[in-house]
C-alpha cells in the first residue's frame, strides 16, 4: 500500500505520505479474495470474513459505533453471519460513507450513510451502523455489486444490472434524476446480457456479453465516452467504432479505462493531472487508446481507476502506472511525489521482486495483492525460469487461458457476422433465454406496525402479500407465507421490534408471558450484542478506566513474558480449542487476540477466581456479539452470577444444590430417564456440569446456542435447568438399548446437531413448579448482594497494581 495516510492505509498512523510501496502486515499474501477503497476507508475480505478500517463518522466500518481506526478490523456482525450461513464473502464495494458485502450465496448486505437510500433498505435514514441484508433481492442471486459516493449497482447471475440510491445526473439509469431507495431493474437494459458493473463517484458503466460498454450518469468532464460532456440518465452504448471487445472496465471519479481483447488500454474523461496516460495533460470525451503499452512486451491483463491516477497490471504481475502522484499515491519515490504528476505509464519498479496478482487505485492511494517473493524454479530442462512463484505462474496461466478464450469468441463471432449480419441477433450462445425477474418489491405493511407489539408479532405470522412487477408490467400478487421472501421479511419485522418496543422496554417484557412467543424466535444477530449487554447490565459498575488499568498492566506482563522464550500460558494453550471448527480463535484467527487479552484481564481483575477451563467458551460467545469494554464488562458480571460463580470457584456444596435441584425437575418430567440414571449410576456432573459451565456452547451449534443464550439472558437460570430437561428428552429417543455406554455416546455426541425448533419445542414442554422457580430466582439474586463485597476486593487489587 502507498500514498495519502490521511486516506487511512490500513496501518499505524503517520504524518508523512508513503511515497514508496509498503507492506500491510495484518494480512498474509494468500487470505485476501477482494479489497474496495473509498475516498477515507478500505473494505477487504480475508479468510472468508470482512474487514473494514477508517473514517467511520457514519458507521461504514459497520462495528456498532462512529470511531476511526487505523488498523483492519474484522465486522464481528459479518462472521457470526457467514457462520449462521455455512457461506462465505465473495466480493466487496465502498461508497463515500456507506459499504456493500456480497456472499458466495449472492445476498447482499449494506451498512453506513443512509441519506439518499443508497443501503436498498426502502428507507432513508442518517446511517446504519450494523450490516443489513437487503431484502428485495434476496430472491435473486446476484454476482457482482459496485458503489459510486452514494449510490449501488448490482448484477444478477441472469444478467441484469439493479441500482438504488441517489438519482442525480441520471447514474441510476431508469430515466429520471430520482432517488430510489428499493432495489430496481434497469428497464434499458432489460434486452442485454450484461456481464460487468462499474461506478465512479456519479456514474455507471457496464459490459455487455457482446463486450459492448454502456455508460450513464454525470458527463461534466467527458467520462462517458459519447464525444460530449453531456449527463444521461439511461444507458447508452459507446460508439462501437472507437471503443469495442471490452473485457474489463474501470472507473475513476472523473475519468474511465478500458481494457480489450488484444490487451490494449483505452481511457477518456478528465485528464488535468495526466491520467489519460496519453503524455499530456487534455481531457478527452471519447475513449483513446495509450499507446504506450504498444512498447511493452507483456500483455496488460487489468486496469485501475483512482480519483486521479491511473494503474495497469500485465501477466508478468508487474504494474505501470500514471497520473497525480503529489501525495506519494503512484509509488515512484520522492523525487515523483511532491506536487508532480506523470502524464505517461511508467513501471513501479519498487514492486517488481514480487509478483502482483491485483490492484486498486483509491482516491490517493493504491493497493496491491502480491503473490510472495519470486523464487527461482528450475524447469525439466534444468534451467531457471523468470523468476516467478509456481502461484503465480498458476495465476497467469488463468488470465491467460481467459483471455485466450475471449479472443476466440469474438474472432468466431466477427466471422459468422461478416458472412451472416443477422445471425448474432438468433445466435442462442449469445442471446440466452431471459427468465422473468423481480424489477421491484414492496412489503405492505400497516402504518401503526410501530404502535403495538402485539399487532406487529400477529402481523409477521400472517402471510403477507407483495405487489411484484414483472417485466410485462402486470401486477402479481402472491402469498408468501411458506416462502424464502417471507422469512427474510419476518426478520426484518423482528429487528425492528426489538429496535423499537422491546429493547427500551427490557425489564418489563421479562414479565410478559405472551412476549415469549417472540424473544424466544431469538434476538436478530445484528441486535444480540445491544441485547446481551442491557440484559447482562453492570452491576459490579465496572468503569472503563478499571479496564484501562487492567490492559496496562496486561501489557506489562507480556513484556516481561516476552523475554522469556517458550514460556506459554494455560490461556495461550486454550484459546485455539475454542469453537476449533469456526476458526475464529485460532492462533491466527480474527479474535484469538481479543480471547486472550479478555481472559488476561479477567485473571488480575478476579485474582480470587483466576483463569479456569471453559471459561474461553463463555468469553468468545460474548466476542462474537460486543467489543473491548463491553465484552469485558459483560463477561465480568456474568460470571458473577450465582451459578457462574459457584462453578468457576468450585464451590461444592451451592454446585450440589444446582445438581439436585435439577435432578427433581429431571424425575418431574422425565421419570423414566431419572430412573434408567440412577440404575447406571448416571450423575449431572457427567454432564450437566459441561453444559452449564459453558452454557451450552460446546453442546449445540452455534446458531442454537444463540438462542438458548439469549433466552437464558431474559428469563433467567431457570431456562438453562429446562434446556439440559429437553436435550436429555431428545437424546432418550436416540438410545434404544439404555446400557451406560449408549448413554455416554449420545451425551457426548447427539445434541450438536438438535434442530433449533425441535429443541425449543421439546423446551416448551418442560415444567417447573412455581416452588422450584421461586428457589432457583434466589439463588439468583444471591449474586447481586455479592457486588457491593465484589467491587471492595476490585479497589484492594487495584491498590496492589498501583
């Protein structure tokens, strides 16, 4: 990465520019899969999870608050999601304030500034500081996504290009200069197969499937290529005759590049700072081949766009580059980046012991994906090849293998149209069959749904209908209770309600029998960190500068720990057994360093209690949902709770009293399990000792686990005795000879894949005497008169640090 620090570049802050290519640590060559840059943050995907860093006054870092930060930092919201999902991100975009993530599944999600409806949430509100899907397309798959400053382009795997946002100077495309804040088929393009989507800062382009390209939007300063600086507000073709076989396009905030078949670059649009890369300074309002690259021996395979600079990458995995270079952004050296500009590509030879697999020209900077340091490779001949890694060699050859395949097609089409003019035009592998889709999708719902809750929840378990409009314009309407569509709109109804009525109203809903019905559907995950931490509270008041002590002397121990090599604390060893399959908290996983340091502080801050085994459970579920202080707050009084407590201090005669007051509810509701146990000598400790401790996060998968937590939060220890009753009730239908190994088996086996209906159903079914509750909530409340003795101790052991 080079250029502007203010621009945020991923790393420590600075206040000079960096003039010269530096490598971003945080990532190994291999995790990164795609990295979008605006004017002032960076969005990546690595390892299959988002990334974002930078300016955030508008929450386009998408961590639940408006702080900047300088390092990349991994959208919790976005990982619990992908895991929720058993997928993965493909792609990324970022708008001036806003971001966009696509899945693999081809859902997308948007978070940031919300001003003109540029997150497609039907709405316009001043930002979204959490990832939301964008419901209107979740019936359609789509393939690639592209933001300008504030508006959205989307392509379908069908083809067809949707865009929502600000309307100005025509760059959403339907005709108007409108705001749009619904997802909506670009009716222009309805007749094309297009296969690529770009957006500068106020216009569009595409690539159409017969490599024709398309642009609309702002034409102040002739970046839509039609010979004039006229806005359109539809697509419109570039004349064929100076701009045709566009395999992949780019654009800049005031200028656009193309690259075609025969690898030749061609640009148009504002050219004051050189970044035409014609040799001169002119702005030019028709595409213009750079000649340049005629001298090059490699074949050019990408091209960038910046706000004003420009770079291509060739096959060799060397990148030339041009254009404003004042604030370090073109990677030449000093002598290039003090208020001076290069009209011309020139190679970045401070790149070229490696080899570079992508760039991205931001607003005055670049990155680069590099492959790792070129090797030599002795061929079967024995001799040395060009210095180029077998990844790269690999990568090569596929871009290669690309365009040799892209060569040929338009090679046979240019035949077959000479000797028939009419033949493409019923050529079926150029005009495939256009399936009817959603151009727009509007819920109808009812105008006091924020009044009353009990309207709301009535209203998400009806079926709903949806005026669709098809692409012949006649009004469907559907049910849609059973389908995909429905539940996506049950559960933006959901997190709505929890927004609006239940989490201001908490304390209350605790009390409301009839509200169960919805808490227990489980909290939206883009709320369960909101949740957790009003439900959890503070009583131990723990205050930030008690946390900051803490990490300081946290720091301390490392140092000293660090001049002691091979020395590994239980907590190092732990961390990466949490949750193995997630990968989260492996020694090289987005949070493994959150996990340790949390438990690292909760050692010195509950010196009485110290680290204890399972503890990584409890605190990575809490990392998953809250950050920093909050994690640590919660965990702190979580633990403080009377169960938690008696667990973790071992403290036999009150873990007794759990253990037989769960074996009364067991013989309650599950007499002939009770008796089976006690004939095998089958003991809670066996088993519940497991599931408690870790509250039912090593037993269910995580989705399930959720639940179970978030319902634990709002009605208390009694809900965890009912769902050890109700695991038990489903692991007794697995067990058809009870021998004490069957039981062992399923115990320690079946319930990780228990369906989350079947067990809240199962949950539901379970009784508890109003006795055995009443004794269970003073238990609990036994750890409330446990704060005031608790926070006396945290003042001693202060006094100690100090």
């Amino acid at each position: 990465v080079w250029g502007d620090p203010e621009t945020y570049l991923g790393m420590s802050a600075t206040d000079k520019n960096l003039d010269t290519p530096t490598r971003l640590e945080i990532f190994d060559s291999d995790q990164l899969k795609s990295l979008a840059t605006s004017n002032f943050h960076a969005i990546a995907i690595a390892n299959g999870d988002v990334y974002t860093w930078g300016s955030n006054s508008c929450g386009q870092l998408g961590h639940g608050n408006t702080i900047d930060i300088t390092i990349p930092k991994v959208v919790k919201q976005l990982t619990v999601i992908r895991l929720l999902q058993s997928g993965s991100f493909a792609q990324v975009a970022a708008g001036l304030e806003h971001s966009v993530a696509l899945t693999d599944q081809g859902k997308i999600y948007t978070w940031g500034n919300n001003n003109f409806g540029q997150l497609g949430h039907n709405c316009e509100s001043s930002a979204s500081l959490f990832p939301s899907l964008v419901i209107p397309l979740q019936s359609i798959s789509i393939t690639q996504v592209a933001s300008g400053n504030n508006h959205i382009l989307a392509l379908s795997d069908k083809g067809r290009i949707y865009s929502w946002g600000n309307g100005a100077n025509g760059r959403l495309g339907h005709g108007n200069e409108n705001k749009v804040t619904i997802p909506m088929q670009i009716d222009a393009l309805k007749d094309k197969i297009i296969t690529k989507i770009d957006c500068g800062s106020s216009h569009s382009m595409c690539i159409c499937d017969q490599l024709q390209v398309y642009t609309w939007g702002r034409g102040g300063d002739g970046q839509l290529g039609h010979s004039d600086q006229i806005d359109r507000n539809i697509p419109e073709q570039i004349d064929s005759d100076k701009l045709s076989n566009v395999i992949q396009l780019s654009a800049g905030s005031f200028h656009c590049a193309a690259l075609t078949v025969n690898r030749e670059i061609f640009t148009w649009g504002l050219g004051e700072r050189g970044q035409l890369g014609h040799g001169d300074f002119e702005s030019i309002f028709s595409p213009q081949c750079v000649d340049s690259f005629h001298k090059v021996s490699a074949r050019i395979c990408q091209v960038s766009c910046g706000e004003f600079h420009t770079a291509a990458l060739s096959d060799d995995g060397q990148i030339y580059i041009w254009g404003a270079g004042q604030h370090g952004q073109l990677g030449l050296g000093p002598r290039n980046s003090i208020s001076q500009s290069v009209s011309a590509p020139v190679k970045l030879t401070a790149l070229e012991h490696v080899f570079v697999n992508n760039v991205i020209c931001g607003n005055r900077h670049t990155f680069a994906l590099c492959s790792p340091t070129r090797k030599q490779i002795v061929n079967s001949s024995g001799q040395q090849s060009n210095n180029i890694t077998i990844e790269a060699r690999q990568h090569q050859d596929e871009i290669a293998e690309e365009l040799r395949r892209l060569e040929a097609l338009v090679a046979q089409e240019q035949v077959e149209t000479h000797k028939n003019p009419n033949k493409r035009k019923n050529n079926k592998n150029y005009r495939k069959t256009i399936q009817p889709s959603l151009s727009q999708q509007q819920l109808e719902t009812n105008d006091n749904f924020l009044s009353n809750v009990s309207k709301w929840f009535s209203s998400i378990v009806q079926p709903k209908k949806l005026e669709i409009q098809d692409q012949s314009s006649q009004s469907l309407s559907i049910q849609t209770s059973d389908s995909s569509l429905s539940q996506y709109a049950q559960s933006e109804a959901l997190t709505r309600i929890w927004l609006d009525e239940l989490i201001p109203n908490l304390e209350k809903i605790r009390k409301v029998q009839k509200m169960k019905q919805i808490w227990r559907q489980g909290t939206p995950p883009n709320l369960r960190g909101k949740v957790w931490k009003a439900l959890i509270g503070n009583a131990l008041k723990i205050e930030k500068s008690t946390h900051a002590t803490i990490q300081q002397e946290v720091e301390k121990i490392k140092q000293n720990i660090a001049k002691q090599p091979k020395v590994i604390s239980k907590i190092e060893l732990d961390a990466p057994r949490t949750f193995p399959a997630l990968g989260l908290f492996q020694s090289n996983g987005p949070l493994y360093k959150e996990l340790v340091d949390l438990l690292h502080f909760f050692e010195i801050y509950r010196p009485d209690i110290g680290y204890v085994q399972g503890m990584p459970y409890l605190a990575g579920m809490i990392l998953m949902y809250l950050d920093g202080f909050d994690a640590f707050c919660c965990f702190c009084n979580l633990i403080n709770k009377h169960l938690f407590s008696a667990l973790y201090t071992m403290d036999e005669n009150q873990v007794l009293r759990h253990f037989k007051l769960f074996n009364s509810l067991l013989n309650r509701n599950l007499p002939h399990v009770f008796k089976i146990f006690e004939e095998l000598a089958i003991t809670p400790d066996q088993y519940l000792f497991r599931w408690f401790l870790t509250v039912f996060s090593v037993t269910l998968n995580l989705d399930v686990a959720s639940r179970v937590w978030d319902c634990f939060l709002i009605e208390g220890e009694v809900f965890l005795f009912k769902t050890a009753v109700a695991i038990l009730s489903l692991c007794n239908d697995q067990v058809v000879i009870p021998t004490i190994e069957n039981w062992q088996i399923v115990l320690n086996r079946y319930p990780p894949e228990i369906n989350g209906d079947t067990l809240f159903k199962a949950i539901g079914k379970v009784t508890v005497p109003f006795h055995v509750r009443n004794f269970i909530r003073r238990l609990e409340k036994e750890s409330g008169s446990n704060c005031k003795v608790m926070q006396e101790q945290t003042i001693t052991n202060f006094n100690k640090i100090k």
